[in-house]
C-alpha cells in the first residue's frame, strides 16, 4: 500500500484538492458503476433512487483514490422501506442486485470495447 495515502490531511487546503483530484480522476467510472447498480436494484421491482451527483461531496467518496459510489438502498423511516431492508428477502435480492452490477461492471472494464480512461 502507498503509505503516502495514509498521511494526508484531507482537512487541509491541499488535502482538499487532492480529494478534488481523486474525485474528478474517476468520476467517469463512479458514474458507471452507479448507473449499473441503479438498473440492477430497478430489476428486483423496486423503485430505484437515480443516480445523483451531489454538488457537495461526501468525505467517503472524495477521500477515495478509485471509483467510488453510496448505494442508498432505502430510508428507514419509511415504514415500507424498513420492513423490506430488515427483510432476509430485501436483503438477499439488494445484496444479489448489487452484486450483479459489479460484476457487469468489471465484465464492461475488462471488454476490449470499452474505453477505460
């Protein structure tokens, strides 16, 4: 591992533009593999929740030197929602959707058709 990683301040100026770097760097692939992730959870019958792009990142994602998504599965307080997320079936098919669009994701990444920038 790149242990240089492990000492940036993402708090600091500079941390913050290398969070900016990162970001930007992959933002093409997160975009894919979210787009990917939100078919896959449309195909279980649920509503998906699009795929977003907030205007402020989220630290998890910024601070992240790869692709990098947040998979919102629901909100627990929707009634609906929580009996379906604590549900071994809800759990099972978003865990099964999931799974499914990461491996169309890497099958995409590793077809000599797609361009990998």
């Amino acid at each position: 591992a790149d242990s240089s990683y492990n000492t940036v301040d993402f708090n600091s100026p500079e941390g913050r533009a290398i969070a900016q770097v990162y970001a930007k760097r992959y933002q093409e692939k997160s975009d894919r593999i979210a787009t990917i992730v939100n078919e896959e959870v449309e195909n279980t019958g649920r509503a998906s929740l699009g795929v977003n792009q907030r205007q402020v990142g989220i630290w998890v994602l910024q601070a992240t030197n790869m692709p990098a998504i947040l998979v919102e599965t629901g909100f627990i307080s929707n009634p609906q929602d929580e009996r379906y997320l604590n549900s071994d079936k809800g759990q099972q098919e978003l865990a099964e959707a999931i799974t499914q669009a990461v491996i169309r994701y890497k099958e995409q990444m590793e077809s000599p058709k797609v361009n990998r920038n």
